[in-house]
C-alpha cells in the first residue's frame, strides 16, 4: 500500500460557513466542536459556522477555527490514520495532536494564544508580507539581505518553487520587493496580514509562547511530523517544543517538507482541512505525487483507509 501523508493548512484557508456541514451531519463532529467552545469560554463555532467574515479573520479567531475545522475531519475518519504528517505553520499543531505528541485540548489552547500573541505583536510591531513569484530561494535570501539595510526583512514562507513570500519591517518589505522586481520576479505583491509572520518583528510572541509551551508535557510523535523549521521528521517531545517556538520567527520551509516526505516514501498526500492550498502546492513541488483534500462532509465518502 502506497505511504500517505496527511497534511494540514494554515491561515488564510478559512471561509464563514468553515465545518457547519460536518456539525450538522455527523453527531461526534458537532460533539467536537461544541467541546472546543467550552474549552475556549467563547461560541467559536459560530463565529466558523456564521461569520461575520471580519471577525473569523482576526487572528485569534482564524487559528483556532482552521484547527478545529481540520480535527472535525479527522474525527470523521475514526482510526484511520497516515504513515507520516505535516502542516503548514499553525497547521504544524495539527499534525501533532494527529501524531499524539498533544491533546485535541492542549492543541486547541496553544492555538487560540498563539493567534492572540501573534495579533499583539502584530500591533506593537507593525510589520507586513509579500509574496514573490518567479524567483529562487538563493535570490530571495540574497535580496532579502541586502534590504535589511532598509528594515528588517526575511524570507518567511518557501511554499513551492517560484513562490516565496517575506516577512518584516514596512521599510525592509517594500525595499526587498522593489529589488524583486528588478532581479526578475514576475510578479511581487504586498499582502494584507495583521503582522510580520515568521519574523523576528514576532519576537514578543514568542516570549509569551514559550511560558505556555513550558506548561505543556508534550509527548513524542508516534508517527513521523515533518516540522516547518527544519523541513525534516521529528518525534521526539523535547525537540518539538523547541521547534514549535522558533517557528514563530523562522521560514516555514514547506517545499523542503514535501520533498523529503516524497524522499521517506509518501506517495499520497491527503490535506485536511479547509480549501486546497496546500494540494496546489504540492502538485507544483512534485506532479508525480497523488493529492487528495477533505474540506467538507462529501469529500469523506469513499476515502481510502488510512
């Protein structure tokens, strides 16, 4: 049987109306979903389920939903599980409650803080993103440096080739994208985010994380998670909570991630969760690799074990 990898997506994949089939279908999904609402002392499913869309965006809200969202499904999938998992950014902590190195509970809450953290250093540090297509991993890095002259600025997302977007300082963003232009991107575009992800301007963030993951007794992986920092497998308990940290101010190294699951022998992969970035992405990373999503409560149907 072919090894499959179960991916898991990350902000920007949310939509209002986010598990509101998957709720009203299935008894154990709404169950779910109603725990997280008393776990977090607020009606997150509502917010999911009805918007408005401005609220399900800010970042506290948007984290926490795509991880509920992603968990609804696998609870849909009963014991059926991967060989190995992945996931991008917040999604990483996803793919560590499925590889039992977290609760469902301990997930949930480090996710809601780590988007309120990540929101308040957004405001204190103001910051922004850019997407850079066209261009190689060298270059970015090259231009990014010389930039920093500028402001702080660094290459925040590998997501595929050609598609790298950098984070940082307003000054350092812009300076780095006006030199894209001039070394050959196709096209380079400033996005509209609350803040510098995977940056140092996250540094605050990660002061605030850090106490929390300390409180936390995470275990080791019984399955192989691919981690955004380092692009290759991890199990142990104690390097993830390493890795968990510095990922608020690393690239998320997803390109790398994809490859070397294809490298370890993942020949499907199954993201899970809502939208389709993360299948776009691996389909540019290696047409050769099988891509399947579940978003909503039809897309489980005749899904194959694990």
């Amino acid at each position: 049987m072919a090894t499959t990898a179960w991916v898991f997506p990350g902000q920007g994949s949310q939509y209002v109306g986010m598990g509101s089939d998957l709720a009203s279908h299935n008894a154990e999904a709404r169950a779910l979903v109603e725990h997280a609402d008393r776990i977090l002392g607020a009606s997150l499913s509502s917010v999911m389920f009805s918007g408005p869309e401005d609220e399900l965006r800010q970042t506290r809200n948007t984290q926490p939903a795509i991880f509920v969202h992603s968990m609804m499904l696998v609870t849909l999938l009963g014991k059926r599980r991967p060989e190995m998992v992945a996931g991008h950014s917040l999604g990483e902590y996803t793919a560590l409650v499925v590889a039992g190195a977290l609760t469902f509970e301990e997930g949930l809450k480090l996710v809601r803080l780590r988007g309120e953290l990540m929101h308040h250093a957004g405001e204190v540090e103001h910051g922004t993103m850019a997407a850079v297509i066209g261009l190689d991993p060298p270059v970015v890095e090259a231009l990014c440096k010389e930039a920093s002259a500028s402001g702080i600025v660094q290459p925040a997302n590998f997501n595929s080739p050609g598609q790298i977007v950098i984070s940082g300082s307003v000054e350092g963003v812009r300076a780095a994208m006006a030199l894209a232009k001039t070394r050959g991107a196709k096209m380079v575009k400033e996005l509209v985010v609350s803040g510098a992800f995977h940056s140092p301007l996250m540094r605050s963030a990660k002061d605030g994380l850090q106490k929390a993951l300390e409180n936390v007794a995470i275990r080791d992986a019984g399955i192989p998670v691919y981690a955004n920092v380092t692009a290759e497998a991890v199990v142990d308990g104690r390097k993830v909570r390493e890795l968990l940290l510095d990922q608020l101010t690393s690239p998320v190294r997803w390109e790398e991630s994809v490859v070397h699951m294809r490298r370890d022998g993942a020949a499907r992969f199954v993201e899970i969760g809502p939208g389709k970035v993360l299948q776009g992405l691996i389909k540019r990373i290696d047409p050769e690799a099988s891509t399947r999503g579940l978003d909503k409560v039809g897309d489980i149907a005749g899904f194959e074990a694990p």
